[in-house]
C-alpha cells in the first residue's frame, strides 16, 4: 500500500505485512484499552488517510460497527484527527476518545504552545505507551 498526501507532500509505503500489523495492534488497543466489544459503535473522524483504512479494518476485525464521520454522541468510541473540528466535536462522545497526529514516523501533534509533559505517575502503572488525560488516550510511538 502506498500512500501520497499532496497536502503535505507524505508519501508512505507499507508492506502487507506491516499493514496487518497495524491492524493487529490497533484492533488490540480496540479490545484491551477501550473495552470494544462486537456490536459497539466506533464512530472515526478522519480524514482520507491510511490509518482510516488501519481503524477501519480493525473494527471489522473487533466486530464493531466503523461508523466514518459518524455521530460521536451515538458512538461507544470516537476516534478523531488533529485538526480543531473533529477534536471539538469528539467531545460529543461520553466514552473513551481517541486523537491521532496523523504525521509521518509517529510524530507528536501540531502546536504553537508545548504541551504539559505526561508523566508516569499520570499513566497509572500503564507505562508512557499509552496514557488516559482527561478523557483522551494519547499514544506515543512505539
């Protein structure tokens, strides 16, 4: 799979393998994490980007319901991008969010202020992989 974002001139390629890893791995955090269960809605605001296709597929994979650019108030999980608008409008969900940087090689989100470094003691024994903050579960690159 090969994909070009003129926007931002990305360009990745990931083999078969390597992309069924990404859909093994984000179906378990699906599972493990956020307590997906067969039938949960997963409501996905994101733009056309290969980790749509990666989250898509792992619903499937968890027998959620992929709900794209669904209602994040009827959903069981919302999953947004980083640009403001979906931020604002995950909140509309009451259960576990989930906000993807979307930039190449696992990088942190866009910003013109730092933000407050996440420490051990805020992850609750989880490590630093995978933190909740306030409602949202950041991830960092593993």
């Amino acid at each position: 799979m090969t994909f070009y974002d003129d926007a931002t001139g990305e360009r990745v390629e990931l083999s078969v393998a390597t992309f069924a890893n990404w859909v093994a791995k984000t179906a378990n955090l699906l599972q493990d994490e956020l307590s997906v269960e067969p039938g949960d809605r997963v409501a996905l605001l994101l733009p056309a980007h290969w980790q749509t296709a990666v989250w898509l597929l792992a619903c499937a994979s968890v027998g959620a319901v992929a709900d794209v650019a669904g209602d994040p108030a009827a959903a069981d999980v919302v999953v947004s991008g980083p640009d403001p608008e979906s931020l604002s409008a995950a909140r509309g969900c009451s259960g576990p969010r989930v906000a993807l940087a979307l930039r190449p090689l696992g990088g942190g989100f866009r910003s013109r202020r730092r933000a407050s470094p996440i420490t051990r003691s805020r992850c609750r024994g989880r490590g630093t992989g995978s933190c909740r903050t306030g409602g949202w579960i950041r991830r960092s690159p593993r």
